[in-house]
C-alpha cells in the first residue's frame, strides 16, 4: 500500500492505524461467524454480543482504559506508571451543563 501526505485529510499515521484495524475486523468478523457457524452474509453484531467479543476499536479502548487505570491504582508496570502524571479537572468553562460533567466521572 502507497500512502503520500498532504496536507488535506487524516495524517497517514491515521490512515495505516485505521488500514490495519479494519484488517483486523474484518479477520474477527469472519471468526465469529465460522465459530457460530453463521452463514457469510449475515449481521455481525448479535454475532459478537453472543460470543461476548468486542469489535477491534472497542477492544484496543478497554485494554487502554484497563492499563492505565492498573497503572494508576497500582504503580505496575513501574515503566509505564513513570510516564503517567495525574492532572486535576480543570473545568475551563464552568457554565457547563452538570449531564455534561456527569459524563465525565471515568477520567477521575
């Protein structure tokens, strides 16, 4: 595959990331479908809600969010708790609404 920046559209870092995840889906969706046996054609999602998997992007994000957040509580892996520094919520604008801030009580 030729990529070429420009400097219009997504940075080709985003594009080979986004190339390889599709990839990727599209090797789980085929998996589950020959574990359930479903036919070729069929809608994937009640596939993957059966088998409990989540999609590729879905996955990457919770082990992301699972890592850090052993990092945090726990200080391990030493390498990767000495890259992270814990910053206080700065609300840079306080007439938000409070179902907005509701929305953020995961990133404390």
């Amino acid at each position: 595959m030729l990529l070429q920046a420009s400097s219009q559209g997504p940075p080709v870092s985003a594009v080979v990331y986004a190339a390889q995840t599709n990839r990727l889906q599209v090797i789980q969706n085929s998996l589950s479908r020959a574990v359930v046996k479903a036919p070729k054609f069929c809608h994937i999602t009640p596939i993957l809600k059966s088998l409990h998997w989540l999609q590729i992007n879905e996955r990457i994000l919770y082990k992301l969010i699972s890592l850090t957040y052993k990092t945090l509580t726990t200080a391990q892996p030493t390498y990767l708790h000495s890259l992270i520094s814990v910053q206080p919520l700065v609300l840079l604008a306080p007439h938000l609404s409070s179902p907005f801030l509701d929305h953020l009580h995961f990133l404390l």
